[in-house]
C-alpha cells in the first residue's frame, strides 16, 4: 500500500515550483514511497507526550546597536543577476494574461 | 612525490614561520600536487592558483617583518564549495549557482584569510551537501584515493579526498548529518563537527539551518584542532553563534598526545552494531576501544535506544528545512534562469523551468519530501514526531554523559562503497549517516578519527567520539592519545598507506 500517490507528488513538485517531467514523477513516487516507509518509524513516539525540539540550542533574539554599517553596494548587489536593468533586478512578468 | 605534501600542517606552519622554507614553496608544491593528481581524483571544481600564490607572498613578506599571524600562517587548504568566497565560484556543486562569485566571504573564510591561511580552491561536494557520496554533484564524482572506483564519502568528499591524496593538508567541511565525519571514515582523515554554533554559519550557503556546522578536516587530531581554533568562536552576524570562548581543542590535543586517559570514562553505544555492519568495521571499532582501555580509560557500555530513531527523524527535518532554505533559488537575484527573454513566460513559469533545470534529483527529492512534511495534514505525524524525536535523542545524550565523559561508536557502518552501487536506492546511502546523525540533531559535538583497515577490504575504518555541547576539548584529547597508540603500534601513520596515485600526464 504506497503511502504517497503519483498525483500527489505532482501536486507537491507544483508547489514546491519544480516542473518535474513524467519519467520523474515515476521515478519519485516509487522512491519517496520507500523512504517515507522507512521514516514513518518516528510515529511511535507521537502520542507520548514529549515537547518538540526545533533547534539544537535555545533560539533568543540577538540585538545590536541601531548605527549603519557598510552594506553590499548597487553594483555588488546586482552582480549575479540573470538580469539587471535601469540598477535593478529585471524579472519575468508577474501577472497572468487574465489578469 | 614532494617531501612538502607529505608534512602535517603543523610541521608546515613551524618551518614556514622559522622561515626554513616559504609559504610560496609549500603551496607551489601543492598546486603542483593538484595538477598531477587531481585529474583522477577530482577533489576540486575550482582552483585559484594565482590568488594562492599571491597569499601566500603576503604571508612570506609578514613574516620577514617578524609577523606571523596564526599558527597556521602560510599553510594551504582546500575549502568546501559551500562557503562564499568574494574572489572564486561558489557553486555548492550545483548548475544552480554555475559561476556565482558570492559579493561576500562566510565569516569561515574571512578568518582563513586573516590567520594567513592559503585557499587552494574549492572542494567538490554532492550538491547543496544533500548527499553521502559526492555523486550527486553536477560536475561529476570525487574519486577516494583508497581506491579510484570507490566513494569517497559526503557530502564533502571533495575535502576529504584533497587530504587523502596530500592535495592539501588541510580542509574545510560542513556536517549537516555526518558531512565531515563520514567522508573522514572512509578516507582515513579527521574530521570535526564542532559544537553547533561554535563556528559561524554566516557566508555557509544553508541546508538545513537548525543542523549544519562547519568544521576542520586534517590529516591529524593536532592540525584539526589548530584550524578549529582559527574558525570557531562568537560571530555577531550569525544569530545562532554562541557567545562563549572556545574551548580549548589545542592544549586538549597536546594533552592527550601524552598518552594518558587514566580517569577518562568512555561510554561504547550498544545500539550502533550488529546488523548492517561490516565485520571488519566492527572489529576495527573493538580495537581502538581496547586500545583506550591501554591508555588508562575506563570503558563502559552506554545504552542510547532513541538513537534508532535518529535516522528517520533526521530525513523528515533536515528535507523540511531545505525545501524552505531552496526557496531562494527563485532565478530572479543571482543563480540560474531559465527562459530570460520569453516574453510568453511568468515569472512562477520561469521559476518552476529553473529549478528544474538548475537542481539535480536528490535535490527534487527532499524539496518535494519536505514539502509533504510540512503539509497540513501530514506535519504532526512527521515533521512533529521527528521533532519529539530530537528531544528524546538529546535526553539519552544527557544521560549517557552522567555516566561518561564521552560516546564512541564506528562513524558509518561500511568501509567506502563502490561508486554507482547505491545512486538508484536513495534510502541505501541515506544509512551512511545512521551514526553519525545524532550529534547534528542534538547539536553536541563529535569528531570521526582513523582506526585502521577493514581486513576485508583493507579501507580504512573510522572511529566517532562524541562530546557534550562546548566540550569538545575532550573529544580531541581521547583521539590524539588514541591516534599515537594506534601510530605506534602500526609502526606509522595510517594515511602513509593510501596508494600512491600515478601523477597523469598533462
């Protein structure tokens, strides 16, 4: 019985914004199938009553001095774009032809 | 082969400072090194020769002026590909980031430079370190210098395989889930996962945020501790850093090479043998054990039985957190994109176009694993128990260290496997990390020191010590007593043993 269905995994690659191919989605279902199998162990604590633990050592806010620092210039900033224009990032368009 | 790459980095910095030889010598003889050897290994996917000489004229001309600025002043390394780097590529062995030269340097590799430490280039690594093989890497495998046709570990095999074929003396790793450590098993290198936050992950292109640390990969526990000492230590630009000196790793080293553990307890973690586990590991493991026994230590069985949970829990958080940290490769500031100039495409076209183009399947598969992780639905049975997990591993930590001083248990369960055999079954080589995962999930520190060959294979095997969180002084003092009864009993040091690699001809 395979915990996680072809179509799912189409759904969660569309989410995760990866146009995967058809030979992927086989390839993954059956994979992740298994590794999901095998991690599902960690259910056998869910019903005892442990807190969880998101981060290995306590997370506090760190603060610092409001004064200005060197930051990256324009020039750095925009040194790896796929596209600059004009001193800024240029992007594909944003909206759909509907909209 | 030149006597100069053979030397430990510690004998390097002694002679570069005394000036009995250069900086620029060294590292010509290691470039040197690079160009006949690595066409067979491929440790590197970048190598800066030029700016390495230049550091390392620098370092000559401040020492002649009676400045010498660390104690591994002059000293070259072999930096993994995961951390920025202003003047190299920053690819973390992805198409993603193919020729991304970073506008900032990590924080790990601005001390480099400040302590005189000469960046060679940088290492190969599975990509976004997603991997225990560095064959996921978009440039193609590391070779392990054991042996051409097998792995030599990951992700950061590219670091351990330059120390292995004495590219570099010295490494840089990150270990998100046994990262160092492994690739240091199975090449018969140190490697150290220091206490997370002990080394700032500020410039460290992120996995999984909450597990990866950056650490010192050597040839010796000295020449680890002493680069451990150049990167860790409080980083106000990583809010994660703790703000506490750093323990003391090189009085621990000098200590323990000694030879003297009476008074250490040492706990053996009775869940991580039996099946699954190589016989030859496993004697391996029991004789470095009855080695520490010689040197004075006191050694008891220590039972951790969350520790089996581990794993599983480790492939639910650690793909969780990537699917988030990859978000940002979104092809609009920096990286790949796919499309420019289709003015029919949307930008979320371009994105999904990209990142499909740009990632590789091991990639796919945890961005889209964590992605149902962290679905509704789904996210108390998995994401949830896997961080309830977390918190009962660090419980049998706490307690285990009642008793002992520290853990040890082999750092994987196989000697280097062939590469291929386990690229088509993901959760195979997901089961290289089983020992190695709970130190990253429960943020303690822990280090992988050689422990001699396999008699089946004659690879070599690793031993793991795994300390409390900011004790990592005692990790480095049991390895280096247990590295110089293993050298002298074996009647030298074990990585004088790899094979001699055929220079290629250009």
């Amino acid at each position: 019985m395979p915990s996680i269905s072809r179509d799912e995994v189409a759904h969660l690659a569309r989410l995760a914004r990866l146009a995967v191919t058809e030979d992927e989605l086989d390839l993954f279902a059956g994979q992740l199938d298994v590794i999901l199998q095998s991690v599902a162990r960690v259910g056998e604590v869910a019903s005892q009553d442990v807190p969880p633990t998101s981060h290995a050592v306590p997370l506090t806010n760190v603060f610092r001095e409001d004064v200005v620092r060197p930051g990256l210039t324009q020039q750095q900033a925009l040194s790896g774009a796929p596209a600059a224009e004009d001193g800024r990032f240029r992007v594909p368009r944003i909206l759909g032809e509907e909209q | 082969m030149s006597d100069l790459i053979r030397q430990t980095a510690a004998e390097l910095a002694a002679k570069i400072a005394a000036r009995e030889v250069s900086s620029v010598e060294v590292t010509q003889a290691h470039l040197d090194r690079i160009t006949a050897v690595d066409p067979a290994v491929h440790a590197f996917l970048h190598v800066d020769a030029e700016g390495a000489l230049a550091a390392a004229r620098k370092v000559d001309e401040d020492i002649a002026q009676g400045h010498v600025a660390s104690p591994l002043a002059g000293v070259p390394l072999a930096l993994k590909d995961v951390l920025t780097t202003q003047d190299m590529p920053t690819t973390c062995g992805s198409k993603m980031l193919e020729g991304w030269v970073p506008p900032y340097d990590a924080t790990v590799t601005r001390r480099l430079r400040e302590a005189g430490v000469i960046i060679l280039g940088k290492t190969n690594m599975d990509e976004f370190a997603m991997g225990s093989s560095t064959e996921n890497s978009a440039y193609g495998p590391t070779r392990n210098p054991w042996d051409l046709d097998r792995i030599p570990g990951g992700s950061g095999g590219g670091s351990s395989a330059a120390l292995a074929a004495f590219e570099a003396p010295l490494a840089i790793g990150t270990d998100t889930g046994g990262s160092i450590r492994q690739p240091g098993a199975v090449t018969g290198t140190v490697g150290v996962k220091p206490t997370y936050g002990g080394v700032s992950r500020y410039g460290l292109v992120a996995f999984s945020s909450s597990l990866d640390q950056a650490g010192p990969c050597a040839r010796t526990v000295l020449d680890a501790a002493l680069l451990h000492e150049v990167i860790a230590g409080h980083d106000p630009l990583d809010s994660t850093s703790i703000d506490q000196p750093v323990p003391a790793v090189v009085a621990a080293a000098r200590a323990g090479a000694a030879g003297d553990l009476s008074g250490v307890k040492v706990g053996v973690v009775r869940e991580f043998r039996g099946e699954g586990y190589q016989p030859g590991v496993v004697a391996a493991f029991d004789t470095a054990v009855d080695q520490l026994r010689k040197l004075g230590a006191e050694v008891v069985e220590v039972s951790c039985p969350s520790f089996t949970l581990a794993l599983p829990a480790y492939y639910l958080i650690a793909p969780s957190e990537c699917s988030s940290n990859l978000a940002r490769f979104d092809a609009m500031r920096y990286g790949l994109r796919v499309g420019e100039g289709d003015a029919a495409l949307s930008a979320e076209q371009v994105m999904s176009l990209t990142r499909e183009a740009g990632f590789g399947p091991e990639v796919k598969r945890r961005v889209i694993l964590g992605t149902y992780a962290l679905s509704a639905g789904y996210y108390d049975a998995y994401y949830g128990s896997a961080q309830k997990v977390r918190t009962l591993i660090s419980r049998d930590f706490a307690a285990a260290y009642e008793q002992v001083d520290v853990l040890v248990a082999p750092t994987t369960p196989t000697t280097a496997f062939p590469i291929g055999e386990r690229v088509g079954d993901p959760m195979q080589m997901y089961l290289a990390d089983l020992c190695t995962i709970p130190s990253n999930l429960a943020g303690n520190a822990a280090m992988s020191v050689p422990c001699g060959l396999s008699e089946e294979d004659g690879l070599p095997v690793g031993f793991q010590i795994m300390a409390p969180a900011l004790a990592d002084d005692r990790m480095y003092r049991v390895a280096a007593a247990y590295e110089v009864a293993r050298d002298a009993a074996a009647g030298g040091a074990l990585i004088h043993r790899v094979p001699e690699l055929e220079a290629s001809a250009r």
